[in-house]
C-alpha cells in the first residue's frame, strides 16, 4: 500500500496511521509519503503538535481528551507501532524539505528516506492501494 | 471426518483487548500470535464492535484459523488457531 500524506493535521494523519498499522498486522508493506503540509508531522514535535484543521484547532485539546478517554493511541504511538511492526516506511518529500526549510537534521529519527515524488511513483507504481490522504 | 464434532483444542495464551478500539485489537494480535507457534490457540477478549469483522478479515487473509467466535454481555470471544 502507498499513501501520500500530504496534510499536517490530526484529522489527517490518523487515518494514515491506522490504515498502516491495520496493514502492518496483515502483512502488507506499507510506504508512507509525506509531502507538503503533511512534512511538518515528520519535524521533531511535529507529531505532538499537530492539531485539528481551521476553525476545528480549538477543540484540539478536547478531541486529545476523547481520544486518550477511548483508549486510542497518541500519534507517537501510533508511529511507533507502525515501526516495530517492521512494514512501514516512512519517507520525507525532498522538494517541500527546501520548499519548507527543513533540515535532515529536524527529522524525526523515525524517517527512513528523503526521497522525489518519481522514486515514490515507483513504488506506488507496484503498490495494490494507493491512496492521497 | 466427523460432522458436526467441535474442534478440541486447548487455549495456550489469552489476549484481553477490552476496552480497545481499532487498529489496536488486531495489531496486538499480530503481535501475540507472531510469538506463538504453529498449531497453538490464542483466545482473544474484545468489546470493539468492529472486531468481528476485522477478526475474521485477519484470519482469512494471514492464513489463521477462527475455531470461534461468540458474543456475551457485550464482550467477544474470538479462539484462533495459529496456521490452518
């Protein structure tokens, strides 16, 4: 499975996360491609500050809470899960790295290559599910 | 074979996901039964309400086997079995 990651916010990125763990349990590799706004998430911190989109960011705090109540793992923890589980690549869009002015370095450890959107294509290309979250 | 006889088999491990909702039930799962070996029975305990599918989608596609699966008080029982 392929999926562009190309949002920042937490409405986003969950589903990401989930559809790639869900895939990692059934042994389906899963390569994540994080572009544009969804780069930022990759950023040391980028996890833990991501919020909700527009108007939605002020009840960041009391979705946090439900989710914490319901038992659902934080974003991090997601990510975490995602790596352990061995399927699950990570990769950081090189044009918006310059486009944003993003280091190597203010990535998260977790990023498994910085790569263009053709090496991507390539991989979509011999994926079964694309998707553009 | 014999109709209609219910598998026997005995439970070597337990896994409680009450409480959790999805992806987490399965993928504590994979996890549990990636430890066990073949031929081995894992009882799985849930409450999300998405199980029942999610469980029998895993077996199905992972090349386990669902012995059981059952309903009480709102709690599901799933007994896989490790392989075919």
């Amino acid at each position: 499975m392929a999926i562009i990651v190309h949002s920042g916010t937490m409405d986003k990125l969950y589903p990401a996360f989930m559809l790639a763990s869900s895939a990692s349990a059934l042994d389906v590799e899963t390569h994540l491609f994080f572009t544009f706004w969804g780069l930022s998430a990759l950023k040391k911190g980028g996890l833990e500050a991501a919020k909700l989109p527009g108007l939605m960011r002020i009840g960041t705090g009391m979705m946090k809470g439900r989710i914490r109540e319901a038992g659902v793992p934080t974003l991090s923890e997601m990510l975490a899960m995602c790596k352990e589980s061995g399927d699950v690549k990570i990769y950081a869009c090189s044009t918006t790295m310059e486009l944003m002015k993003i280091r190597e370095e203010d990535l998260i450890p977790e990023v498994d290559e910085i790569v263009g959107a053709t090496a991507f294509m390539a991989i979509a290309l011999d994926a079964d599910i694309q998707l553009f979250i | 074979m014999m109709k209609g006889m219910v598998d026997e088999y005995v439970v070597n491990r337990t896994l409680d996901a009450r409480g959790l909702f999805c992806p987490m039930p399965i993928v504590k799962l994979k996890k549990a039964v990636k430890e066990m070996a073949d031929g081995e029975v894992i009882k799985v305990l849930a409450t999300d309400p998405g199980s029942k599918r999610d469980v029998e989608a895993w077996c199905r596609k992972t090349g386990n086997s669902l012995l059981e699966a059952s309903e009480a008080d709102g709690v599901f029982t799933y007994i896989i079995r490790k392989g075919g």
